[in-house]
C-alpha cells in the first residue's frame, strides 16, 4: 500500500470515527436527558455519514477516468451494498 492509499483510507476511517463518537454522543445525551432521540439529530448525522461516502464515490470515479492512482475499487462498493442490505434486512 502507497503512503497515498494508506492517507485515503486512513482519513475516511478517522471521519468515520469521528461521525461515530458524536453522534452517539449528542444522541446519548438528549435520549438520556428527554426520553427521546430528536428526527432531526438522526437526518443531521445521515447527510454527514452521505458526505463521507460522496467524498469516496467521487475519488474512486476520478480514479476510474484515470484522474487520481488511489481509489477504492469497485468492489469495496459492492461489498457495502450487500453489508447494507444485510443490516436492513436485520433491522
């Protein structure tokens, strides 16, 4: 792995975190504090965690034209829609 792949992904993976930790904090702390977790907490954190994803999306596309070397393949993808799938389906 290239110290550019290793950047990509390690900085999708500290977002990750990051979106993690304070959404579970800030939902956490209003469910504890009012019995409830707010819809808008939930839309809010969503359209980051689709952010982080357009922002992958839009560096595997560059790398698919040919446009950037480090990019995550189209089967990492694949892999997520069916992880997707299988945690809906669950739920």
């Amino acid at each position: 792995m290239t110290a550019e792949a290793g950047f990509l992904i390690r900085a999708a993976q500290l977002y990750a975190w990051a979106v993690f930790l304070f959404s579970w904090a800030q939902m956490g702390w209003v469910d504890w504090k009012e019995q409830k977790i707010r819809n808008q907490y939930i839309v809010f954190w969503l359209k980051l965690i689709a952010l982080g994803y357009a922002l992958l999306l839009g560096q595997s596309a560059l790398g698919e034209l040919g446009v950037v070397r480090v990019f995550l393949a189209r089967g990492w993808y694949l892999a997520l829609l069916s992880h997707a799938a299988f945690s809906v389906g669950a739920a």
